[in-house]
C-alpha cells in the first residue's frame, strides 16, 4: 500500500507541473494577445496603451480555460516522465506500489481542479470577457471594421410595420447593447424599403434606440438622426439566444437560461451543450491524466517513449475535435447535448483505462 507521504509527494509533483504549465501558457497567450490587439490599433490616434492591455488580459481567462485539459495533460506527462526518468517510479514498483496507486492523487487533484474550474474559474473568466468585449466595442466604435457585413451577429423581426433584418459587428450585455448597426427594413410583401446604419443601439421595451443613425430610404436623400427609435417585438430573452454565446454565460447562470428559452419557445440546445460540458469538466481532466499516464509510464531503458508520448498528443488531440463536433451535432439537434458533453471524458477515460490494463495487468 502506497502511504500518505508518498501519495502527497505525487500530488504535489503533479500540481506543481500543472502550475508551471498553466502560468506559461497564461503569459504567452497575454503577450500574443496583447501584440495582436496593439497591431489593430496601431492607426488610432489617443489610445492608451493601459485599456490595451486591460482589454487583453480581461479575455486571457476564456482563453486559458478553452486549453486547461491540454494543461492538464501535458503537466501530467511532463510529471510522470520526470519520475519515471529519476527512477522514482522505478523503486515505487519495486516496493510494491501498482501503477493505478501512484496515479491515483493525479487523478483526484484533476477532479477537484475540474469543480474548481466550473464552479469559481469559469464565472470569474465569462464576467470578465464580458467587460472585455464591453471594453473592445467602446474603443473601436465607429471604425470602418464595425459596418462591414457579412460577419458579426443577425436576428429577424417583424412588426405592424414590416419586418427588419438586423446585423450588428459585435454585442454586449447578452445582446442587450450593440455596435456597428445595420438594419434592412421590408414591407409585409418583402420589398426592400429602407436601410439604416448606427454606432450602436440599445434593446428597450418594445424599440430599439439606435444612436447616430443613418436612413437610407428608396428614392429619398440620407437621412442622418442623433437617435432614433425603431419598433420591435423582440424580449432581451428572444435577443439572447440570437446575440449571446453560451460560453459568455457564467455557469451559475446557465440553467436559468436553458429554463428562460425553453419557456419562451426558443432552442436551447447551445446552452445545454454549455451546461453539461462544464459539468463534465472534472471528469474530462481526469480522462487526461489517465491517457497521459498511459502513454508516459514506460520505462527509458525499454525504449518508443517518445512515439508513445506523440501518440497520446494526437489522442488528446482527437478527442478535443471529437468534442467540438459532438457540440455542432448537438446543437444541430442530431444527439442529445448529455451525449455530446460526456462523448469526449468517456471516450479518453476508457482510452487511458485500457491502455493501463493492458501495459500493467497484460
């Protein structure tokens, strides 16, 4: 039996891989974003360089958290490669500690690290992404990016007075607030009557305000307004689900959503996605720590470390894409959102399972 001493000695190993490796990437995904981001702005005149760096480092926690299984993997084969290469596992062994013993405080520190993830980390980085694209909008407003088409967010609504196509560059406040505005208006016989563009507008009951517009009618000249309000019949819960992304949605907050949606009669299936995955995030970084221990548990002297190891990379690798079309598919309503969520943990848990069986027990 493999005693307490020696199991906090493993943990501690593995935690302290994890940290090296999350605050590395943290750093580097700041610098990347931060000469990405001063790139764009490098032709604006008066922008500090300040809300630069508070917009980039405000958006490094989504970021960070989109890679922590890949943290989480590579932390734990930089671990046991290191133990394995001082001889540590090597008279581990030999005092009759099995492989599922020394990886087991792994394992239920990348559980914990998963609850922590979805329950304190993943609400801290949607709040401040939030404020980062709040932010964002607020600096490039009125820049040429912000009305060009065919990108951006679109919704449909229809009024007594026709129907209108809306488009907008980028959103906040779950859609509530908008930037870089166009707005196609139809009669009820779909003919084109007028086309409209503003810095921004803002949902209120039953209109959207629109600031610094502009009215394209047909056969009459622009018309330019400092505000202007325009009908709709659209709810901020209707504009959600058309403007907000359900990873901007603290994971508090998300069963209040998919509850909000599906009594309003709108499709929640992206939230639920959300809302499952994050649930399955402990279980998803614990499937990492088996596939890493299986594929880095080798001795040296037994040679094909490294095909091994490269193996596992494209394993993980696999299972990332797996879960991002698992998501698509069940958005697009193909398999149910649980299914999607739990494909990725269950197909990379049994993976590393198997592989240990078959390395320790033949």
């Amino acid at each position: 039996m493999m005693t307490g001493t020696l199991a906090r000695y493993f943990g501690w190993r593995f935690l302290s891989a994890v940290s090296l490796i999350f605050l590395g990437l943290l750093v580097l995904i700041a610098m990347v974003d931060i000469i990405e981001l001063m790139r764009r702005t490098s032709d604006m005149k008066n922008v500090s360089a300040l809300l630069v760096a508070k917009i980039s480092l405000y958006r490094v926690p989504h970021l960070t958290e989109r890679v922590l299984p890949f943290t989480v993997m590579t932390a734990a084969m930089f671990c046991f490669l290191n133990l394995s290469r001082r001889l540590e596992l090597v008279v581990a062994r030999a005092a009759g500690v099995s492989a599922w013993q020394f990886i087991r405080p792994a394992v239920i520190l990348a559980l914990l690290l998963g609850i922590a993830t979805t329950t304190l980390y993943n609400p801290v980085s949607a709040s401040l992404r939030e404020q980062s694209a709040r932010l964002e909008t607020e600096l490039f407003r009125g820049t040429r990016s912000f009305h060009e088409l065919g990108s951006g967010f679109w919704v449909r609504q229809r009024t007594d007075d026709g129907q209108a196509v809306i488009n907008a560059k980028s959103s906040s406040q779950q859609g509530i607030e908008l930037t870089g505005v166009t707005v196609f208006g139809f009669d009820d016989s779909d003919r084109f009557q007028q086309r409209i563009e503003a810095k921004s507008a803002v949902l209120h009951a039953g209109y959207w305000r629109l600031d610094e517009a502009r009215i394209y009618a047909r056969e009459a000249a622009p018309v330019d307004r400092n505000v202007y309000d325009l009908k709709t019949n659209l709810t901020p819960i209707q504009v959600r689900e058309s403007f907000a992304t359900p990873d901007t949605v603290p994971f508090w907050r998300l069963s209040a959503y998919i509850r909000l949606a599906e009594n309003a009669g709108l499709a929640a299936a992206g939230y639920r996605v959300q809302y499952y995955q994050l649930l399955a995030q402990p279980f998803y970084l614990a499937a990492m720590v088996l596939l890493a221990a299986s594929v880095s548990l080798r001795p040296f002297r037994f040679g094909g470390v490294q095909q091994m190891v490269l193996g596992g990379v494209v394993v993980g690798f696999l299972l990332y894409v797996m879960s991002k079309v698992g998501g698509d598919l069940s958005k697009a309503g193909l398999i149910p959102p649980v299914v999607a969520a739990g494909l990725s943990p269950l197909a990379g848990g049994l993976t590393g399972v198997v592989m240990l069986l078959y390395q320790e027990d033949g």
